[in-house]
C-alpha cells in the first residue's frame, strides 16, 4: 500500500528524520554526517530515507527551509502590509536564524543557506506588495520583491559582520524611512 505523503505517519516519520539530522548537527560537522547516522538515529532503514529526502544535501536545504518558515511566522505577513512592525520582525528572524546556525554544522554552506534566506524573503516581500499595491504590474512587484530580499539579507550579514554591539532592530530602523518612501537620490530638485 502507498502512502501519501500527507499522511500522519509519513509527515511524523520525515519529522523524526529531520529532528534526528538537526540533533546529529548539533554533535558534529555537516561533511561528517551519514545518511547511516541519520538512519540509525531515527531508528528507520535507507529506503525510508531516500522516500523522504534525494540525498542528504537535500535533507539539509528542507531543514533550513523549515527552520526559517518558522522563525519568519509567514501567517502574520499575509494579515499585514509593508510597514516598519514588519520590516523590523522579518530583519530580527533573520539575524535570529542566522545567529542559530552560527553554532551548528553549517560552515561552507553559505551560499545554501543564503538562496534559501532569499527565496523565502523573495516570496514574503511579494506578497506584502501584491496586498498593498494589487493594481500594480506584477513583474515591477517581483522586481521590487528580490531587491527588498537581496537588501534585507545583505543588510543581515552586514550587521552579523559588523554591528553586534547594536540590536537587529536598531540597525535595521535607520534604513526604514528610505526602503519605505524610496530614494530621492537621482531626482533634480
């Protein structure tokens, strides 16, 4: 009989994969985590691995993906606009998960974690702008969309580089008025 992948069993088994990778993370590095360690963790055999993840490079981009939906809470962002509340929340679960897996096993999956951190933001932004502005062209909002998730990831490593001693939300609040009112710069005057 197969299963669908909806089905409690099936969703409670990739959680119980997914929660014995993170656990192993948390004890050693990524390069020297097995898809046997992970079986045997979890107390299931490598088929029921591979019907849940391609390999274990796939596993890790799922994992991160959760692990950020929920920091970014995606339902709030689909009650409300584009505004400071939103842009201060979305830049401190961002700086949170990035400061989470600064002591975990993520070390040379930068780039990873980064398409995942945009994509996620990508789909986030998106939205907030389709709400606020629906009679707008569609391709100048997903334009809009990957700048503001670029931006936001860009301004995430800046501050974890750079700017420890300020709070996420401090750093984040100068730029506001400008990400929200748009740039003057190039107007004449």
């Amino acid at each position: 009989m197969i299963q669908s992948k909806t089905d409690p069993r099936v969703l409670r088994t990739r959680k119980l994969i997914m929660d014995s990778f993170i656990d192993l993370s948390g004890e050693k590095e990524f390069k020297d985590i097995t898809v046997k360690d992970i079986t045997s963790k979890a107390l299931i055999n490598r088929a029921t691995f591979y019907y849940h993840f391609e390999d274990i490079y796939d596993l890790l981009e799922k994992v991160l993906s959760e692990v950020l939906l929920v920091n970014l809470d995606c339902n709030y962002y689909q009650n409300n606009g584009l505004n400071e509340e939103a842009l201060v929340n979305i830049f401190k679960a961002i700086t949170n998960f990035q400061k989470s897996l600064s002591t975990r096993c993520h070390r040379g999956y930068e780039d990873t974690i980064a398409r995942i951190i945009r994509e996620q933001l990508e789909v986030i932004f998106y939205k907030l702008l389709l709400k606020q502005r629906p009679t707008e062209e569609k391709q100048s909002l997903k334009v809009t969309a990957v700048m503001l998730s670029w931006g936001i990831y860009g301004a995430s490593v800046e501050w974890r580089r750079n700017s420890k001693e300020v709070s996420p939300e401090e750093f984040i609040k100068s730029a506001i008025p400008y990400i929200l009112s748009g740039s003057n710069f190039g107007s004449a005057n």
